[in-house]
C-alpha cells in the first residue's frame, strides 16, 4: 500500500491529534512504520498507556483499504500534510491538520480567496466568488 492510505487510519482514529501524530512520525520516520508499530513501540514514542490500549483495537478492526474505498466511491479524496496540494497558509500554524478530506477540486486549497481588501475584488466580483464557494467542495 502506498505510504499515504495510513494518514487515514490515524486521521479515523479519535485518540490522535496533529501532536500525537507528529510525536509518531518524529519517532518512527515513516507513517506506515508508525501504523504497524507494536505496542511498545508506540509507548516508547511517548503515545501513552490509554491511547495505545485503544489504539491497537481499533487498529485490529479497522480496513483501511475499505475506508479508501468508500472515500473513492463519495467522491472524496485527502491530502496530507507533505503534498504539495496541502494549503501553504494552513501549513504554518502549530498543529495543522495533518489530513483534509476534500470534496471538490483540491487544485483550489492553495488559491488566494482573502477578503476582498486582500484580494484586490470589487462589489462586481461578489458573483465569482459566490460561483466558487458553491463549487470548491468542503474542506474539513
């Protein structure tokens, strides 16, 4: 499997926020490493007893490959952190998101849609923008 389908299992994971994703990759250097990590080995990444407790059963019933599936089949697809579709802005803040699920085009996460101040938009452009909100899809 491609390195990058194991964003989604720690990203579908409740127990793993951009830190704790980022302690992993810190320590295992890879995010499939991470994801077939043994228990002790996620302890020693400084995971925690409770997380890693959870973390091995829901890594036991969790298919990742179904999950991309049915993300495929939604229309839905993700970028992490390193692509080089991950907003640049978003990139900056301290714990950024390290997946967005998208639906729409991604080519549109690195535009320059600011306030019209920003942007140098007029009233009569309000319309375009408006085309763009209903058709760039939800990033969350």
């Amino acid at each position: 499997m491609d390195e990058k389908i194991y964003y989604l299992g720690f990203s579908s994971f409740s127990g793993i926020g951009p830190h704790k994703f980022s302690l992993l990759l810190d320590h295992f250097g890879s995010v499939k490493i991470a994801w077939e990590a043994s228990k002790i080995d996620l302890l020693e990444a400084k995971l925690g007893e409770k997380t890693t407790e959870k973390f091995e059963a829901f890594h036991k019933t969790f298919d990742l490959e179904k999950y991309a599936e049915r993300l495929v089949n939604k229309q839905i697809e993700f970028v992490t952190l390193g692509d080089t579709e991950y907003p640049e802005r978003l990139k900056q803040i301290p714990n950024a998101p390290f997946l967005l699920y998208v639906k729409g085009d991604t080519s549109l996460l690195n535009g320059n849609l600011g306030n019209e101040r920003d942007s140098g938009l007029g009233q009569n452009d309000e319309r375009v923008l408006s085309d763009l909100r209903q058709n760039w899809g939800n990033v969350s």
